[in-house]
C-alpha cells in the first residue's frame, strides 16, 4: 500500500457563518497534529462556498490570506452532493498540478462539514489507517452537547452504540484515498445521502472500507435541516416520534 504524500481536506458550505470559525479552527488544529508528525505530508483545505448570502465567504478569505493551506471554491449548486464533489474535484486537479498524478493512491481526500468539529488526531488516525491497507475510512459523528438540548442528545445516545466496525455513513467523518475515489466515479450530485451513495460504490469496486469509532466528529445538534434527509432531519425526528422518548 503506497503511503499518503498529500492530503486534501474538503468542507462543503452553505451560509455557516456562525460555526464557521470553530469547525476551522478544528480542521486547522488537525492539520498542525499531522504535519508536526508527518512533516514531509502536505496539506491543503478546499472550502466549498455553494450559494453562500451570509459571512461565509468573507471568513474563509480572511482564513487563505493568512493560512495558504486554506482556498475558497465559489460554487452554486444549493446541494451538499454537488458540492463536496466539486470540492473533491477542485483537489484531484490541484494535487495534480502539484506533481502527483490524477487520482493519485497517494493522496487522501479527508472530507467533514462546517457546522462539525474534527477531533485533534483525526487526520493523522486515517493517514494511519490508510497505512495499514484502508482505502477508506467511515469514523462516527455525535451531536455536540454545547448547543444541543439534553433530551435530545440523551435520545440520541439511546438509539445509538458507538464502536469499531459500526454501520454509519457520515460525509462529516469520511477519508478515501483518490484512487479509490475516482474509480467509484465519487460523489453523486444527491441533495441527501451522498456520503451512502459513494460509499456503497467503493465496496462495489472493491475497495477496503473500514470503519471506527476512534476519530468521533461532533456535529451541530441543530434541528433545521440543510438537507433534506440529512443528520438535522434526523434530529428534528428524534424530538416529534413518541418511540424515543426513553426512560433514563
């Protein structure tokens, strides 16, 4: 398995200005981690604007003229699909232009959202991973408690086990190498479930997909849905079914 030389973190955004920063700030802190590890590993942070109306695109400016690592990518699509692909593609062509080849195995798209906080290890525990044969890797997600009412978190944590070789799909905590990436033709311009979609296509391609719980993202426990079926949803269902209201 030929080792990760760059890596490419892709975050889709749509009018985050308000948790903009910290997801930033926690995708930056991640990538100081790697690179203190792994000096030799460049990094780079594309941020996909899609039909941004808000302070979104003014922070990420501010962030690429004093952070080279980070860039901007305008895109109108009003789709996460749409644009974490564009993301991703922006990548592979930069990677490219950068001396690796087109869909090179040695670069690792790591993608999240930007209303999620990546934990500090979280780059360097896939580029780990990617070491010992993955070709992607499927972390988990939690709603964060700072900013999610406490009985719909404790609803979530009853619906949901958390641990090694889980079944979630998450866009918010999903590394693939680009190699396996394009084969599986990437990501579908689907308002929802992308992350499935693409997914279920690496393993029709063979791809080694692995799953793990030891590089948990929090996401916002928001329940106004960007997508239409997406983590928000499924949040807002958790508060309005009968069925989850549990003892403790």
């Amino acid at each position: 398995m030929e080792r990760i030389r760059q890596v490419a973190v892709v975050i889709p955004v749509h009018n985050e200005e308000q948790l903009l920063p910290r997801a930033l700030g926690a995708v930056r802190t991640a990538a100081n981690a790697l690179q203190a590890q792994r000096p030799d590993t460049a990094v780079s942070v594309l941020l996909a604007l899609d039909s941004c109306t808000d302070g979104s695109a003014a922070f990420a400016a501010h962030l690429a003229a004093v952070d080279r690592r980070f860039s901007p990518l305008q895109v109108r699509f009003r789709s996460v699909g749409g644009s974490r692909r564009a993301g991703n593609r922006a990548a592979l062509l930069a990677s490219h232009e950068q001396g690796l080849p087109y869909a090179s195995p040695q670069l690792w798209l790591a993608n999240t959202d930007a209303d999620s906080c990546v934990p500090e290890h979280w780059l360097l525990r896939q580029l780990e991973l990617a070491d010992g044969g993955a070709d992607a890797v499927l972390g988990t997600v939690e709603p964060d408690p700072e900013g999610t009412e406490s009985e719909l978190l404790r609803r979530w944590h009853a619906r949901h086990r958390l641990g090694e070789n889980h079944a979630h799909v998450h866009g918010a905590n999903l590394g693939v190498r680009a190699s396996a990436y394009v084969l599986a033709g990437g990501f579908p311009r689907l308002r929802s479930h992308e992350d499935r979609a693409l997914v279920e296509r690496l393993r029709q391609h063979g791809a080694a997909v692995w799953s793990t719980d030891t590089l948990r993202v929090r996401t916002s426990g928001r329940t106004e849905a960007r997508a239409p079926q997406g983590f928000g949803a499924y949040l807002l269902s958790l508060t309005q079914d009968p069925a989850t209201a549990l003892n403790s």
